[in-house]
C-alpha cells in the first residue's frame, strides 16, 4: 500500500472521525480512534514479524505454530483475540470485544499496561452506549484500509495522527492545543547533528510521543547496524542507546510508551511536568546528565517567575528568563542536564536568539544569550524554513550547545530558510537538504548564501543577536518578524514598563513624594 503521505493520513483519520462524529463531541473522537490505530500498529507489526519467522523457517504455518508455543520467539505477542484480521470480521457484540481484546494486549505485554488498556469500548452514558456497534464496525472498516506495519508508515505514526486529531478537534482545549509535532524531517536532521553513538544516554524534556528519540534511534541503527530477518538491529557487541524522556500530557505520554515498545527502544518514559517536578534525578538528588539532549519544547511557554527565582535543582543559572517566554528556561533546564561533555540539539522559536538585541538597557532573554556566548556553549544556529510546523507557518531554528566545543570561541550560522521542497498543505526537507544541511555542520564549513562562522566577539559586537539571517543573507528581502515573535516582544515590553512603574513607586515612597503619581 505504501508509505501514508500527510495528505492521505489526513483524509483517513478525518474519515474515521466522521464515522463516529454523531454522538461523540468532537474532542472526544481522538480518545475512540486512537488506541484502535494503536492496536492496529501492534496487529500489523506483530503480523509482519511472523512473516518474517516464516521466511527464515519454511512459511506461515511453521512460524505461526513457533510463536503460539514460544511467545518469546517474536519481540511481542498479540494474543489470537487481537489481532487485527479477526477484528475486521467481528460484527456482533463489538464494544466488549474490543475492552476485552486491548485489555488481553496489556496482560501479555505489561509495558503496554496503562497505555492500551485505557479505553471502554463498551462505555455507557445516562444508561446509552456512547458508540455503538455499528459504529465501531464502521470505524474499523476505515481504519483497515491502510497496513501500519514499520515499512508502511513513519516511525512516528501515532504522533502524527495524534497531531491531526488534536489540531481538528482540540479547540478550547487550553494548553495542550497549542502543542505539535516536530516534522519527521527536521527529528531527522536533529539526528544527524547530534550523530549518537552505541551506549549513549539520550534525554527529551517533553518528549511528546517520543518522536525525537525514535529519530536518534534509527540514526544509531543506520550508522552502526546491520541487516537481519529484513530488519536493521545493533551487532551483539555494541550497546544500544539508553533512552528516556518526560511529558506532562497522558494521551502523548502513552504514544511515547507505545513507540518505545514497537520499536524495541530500551526507553524510560516519565509522565510529568518537567519544569517543576523533573522525574530523572541522581541519587543526590541533583538533575540526573545525560550525553545527549533532544527536544522540541512548546515556544514562548509563559510561567511564572517563581519556577525560575526558587528553583531547587539549580539550572537557571545564566539568569531569569522573562514571564513571557520560557524558551531560555528550558534551553537552561536542558543544559544542566548535560554531562560534561554532553551536546544538545533542540528547536525553538527563532524570537529566541535574537529578542532584545540592539535595545538600550536590560533585556533577560538578550542578558541569557550573553551569558551562553561567553561561556562558550553555543556551537551553531540552524535557521529553517517557514511553514514546516503543523500549527504554525513561522520558521524555527536549531540550537546546538556543545560543552565540549571542537572549534572554541566560534558559532556556526546556518541560513537554510529557502532550503526545501514546496508541499501541500506543508513545506518539506528533502534528503538532500537534510544531507547538505548536516553536511555543512560536520564539516564546520562556511558557505556563501548559506552559512557563516562568527566569532564569540562578532557576537559582542552584534550585541548577541545570533540570528542566522543577520549574517547569511539569502536574498535581499528585508526580514520581518513573525508575529508570534512581535506577540512576544509586546509582553516583554508590558513587563519591563510594569518593573520601571513598580521600582519608580519604591523611589517615590522612600522620597516621600508617592501622592505625586498620576
């Protein structure tokens, strides 16, 4: 059937949804559609591993006898219940069936427990089942239109598709409507910047469905593995990466578990929040360090100053970030959780490395990224094209940090903000974009038209605004800035005339003169 495309996975969950549109408020159809795609993942690769048996042992019947008496023969187990062939063909008593079926999943697959299971098929509202049969039945005719099978889809299917969802339906839903998902090809380059090698301990903050670490994951297995049974998996010798990662939402949580598993990833993934209550710690307590960091947090979060002023882990050390955007609150929560010579990719909003440059007095974000430069940890800044993000058309940048730089006291600038492909509805990377874009940063190469190498005093001089496009002009266009970026400068600017209001009325008090305010 071949790789789903954005387009054709769109128009099949959208589909899926509008079988069940009728008594479910739309927020609610990811909760129904989404463990049912989970369970069809696991059917479909569980199914293409018996395949495989098959080929190695002289065919189906063989492999299936195996398996059914050796569960340990195949990575994990779908009991005969569950697999998605016999689904298809149910008809009658559907909402039990599918409670008792992801519930037997999570009996001979533990690591799947809290994660499948979740799910009443067969709930009830006000004495009425809340979907009935004939729409499960119709559901799961959609939804076997397409094999999700590891060769048939992206790697990160189950985030995708909850990404679509969430984007249709999660309108008034707060926070969580403002997350996405980080496109399969910027993970990718991620990947390859980061390059990980066997035994690596990688981390992701707020790891979303898992997406990043899958990415560094496969990167591992295509630069030091080797092909086995039709699949790619590390020699016995070499150690596989150690993965773990945090997220506060349970629905992305769960996704993140599930890919771990599908994927044979040794991952730990936590549920929580990151910024308050990180979950990996050391044995005194302190922020546990990893070798690398990948992540791609929510831009421009806002929290309160108290999360930064009284923090007991000690990772806002560069300074304060403003309570308009927490963007340099996690850059700095993510270096503290470094080993000593740890490297760090992450994408963030391009407002990051450049907001507060050029004005005259303080600006905290400015201030941070001062302290960054002089303290030598920012390797380079990759600035990507626009309209590659689900729920934004604005650009992001890369943001390497290396504590252990091999070019000291120089920053790469990379400016591949006309480096893709036009799509629809979404801009891609190419391959040969990804190729040439690592290519330039393993190479620390400067390009005309596409990268720079600047020094940490260049930096001084520009009064550390780090953004690509100051440097590596792509065209001769003036840059205007995004209006998530404006959005941002404007609360900034609220704050400090709050601050400058606050401290005049502490001078005026202490003058005697506080009835003169107006």
């Amino acid at each position: 059937m071949g790789t789903l495309d954005i387009s054709a996975l769109e128009s099949w969950l959208w589909e899926a949804a509008c079988v069940i549109r009728g008594p479910l408020d739309a927020p609610k159809f990811k909760d129904y559609i989404l463990p049912l795609v989970f369970l069809k993942r696991l059917s479909d690769v569980f199914e293409d591993e018996v395949r495989r048996l098959g080929e190695e042992f002289g065919g189906m019947g063989k492999a299936s006898a195996l398996v059914e008496r050796d569960h340990k023969v195949v990575w994990f187990y779908i009991p005969e219940q569950a697999r998605w062939e016999n689904i298809s063909r149910r008809t009658t008593g559907l909402g039990e069936y599918l409670t008792d079926a992801v519930r037997a999943v999570a009996r001979e697959n533990p690591k799947l427990q809290g994660v499948i299971d979740i799910r009443d098929f067969n709930e009830t509202a006000a004495g009425q089942r809340i979907v009935d049969d004939a729409r499960l039945a119709s559901l799961i005719q959609v939804l076997s239109r397409h094999r999700l099978g590891l060769d048939d889809v992206e790697p990160d299917i189950l985030g995708r598709a909850y990404e679509y969802l969430l984007r249709k339906f999660a309108e008034g839903q707060g926070q969580s409507a403002g997350e996405f998902y980080t496109p399969s090809e910027v993970s990718l380059l991620m990947a390859r910047i980061l390059a990980p090698q066997p035994g690596m301990e990688v981390y992701d903050p707020c790891c979303g469905s898992g997406g990043l670490l899958i990415k560094c994951h496969l990167r591992l297995l295509e630069t030091h593995g080797e092909e086995e049974n039709g699949r790619r998996v590390l020699p016995p010798q070499l150690p596989p990466l150690s993965l773990y990662g945090q997220e506060i939402n349970p629905s992305t949580f769960a996704m993140a578990r599930m890919n771990a598993f599908v994927h044979r990833m040794e991952a730990e993934i936590a549920l929580g929040d990151t910024m308050h209550r990180p979950a990996f710690l050391a044995p005194d307590g302190r922020l546990r360090t990893f070798d690398l960091v990948t992540a791609n947090p929510m831009w421009n979060q806002n929290f309160d100053l108290a999360t930064y002023e009284h923090d007991p882990y000690e990772r806002f050390r560069f300074g304060i970030p403003p309570a308009s955007s927490a963007d340099w609150g996690w850059i700095q929560h993510m270096v503290a959780s470094l080993k000593q010579q740890g490297r760090m990719a992450l994408v963030i909003d391009t407002g990051a490395v450049s907001r507060g440059s050029g004005n005259k007095g303080s600006n905290r974000e400015r201030d941070i990224r001062k302290a960054f430069v002089e303290h030598d940890l920012i390797e380079a800044v990759l600035l990507l094209p626009e309209n590659l993000f689900y729920n934004t058309t604005a650009p992001a940048v890369i943001l390497v940090i290396n504590k252990d730089k091999p070019h000291p006291g120089e920053i790469l600038l990379i400016n591949a903000a006309k480096h893709f492909a036009k799509g629809r509805p979404k801009n891609y990377l190419t391959d040969e974009h990804i190729a040439a874009i690592a290519g330039i940063y393993h190479d620390w190469r400067a390009e005309d038209g596409l990268s720079a190498i600047i020094t940490k005093e260049e930096a001084a001089r520009n009064d550390y605004n780090l953004s690509p496009s100051r440097y590596v002009a792509s065209n001769d266009e003036e840059e205007v800035i995004p209006l998530e970026e404006a959005v941002v400068l404007l609360q900034e600017a609220e704050e400090e005339r709050a601050e400058a209001d606050r401290e005049l009325r502490d001078i005026l008090t202490q003058l005697g003169l506080r009835d003169q305010l107006t």
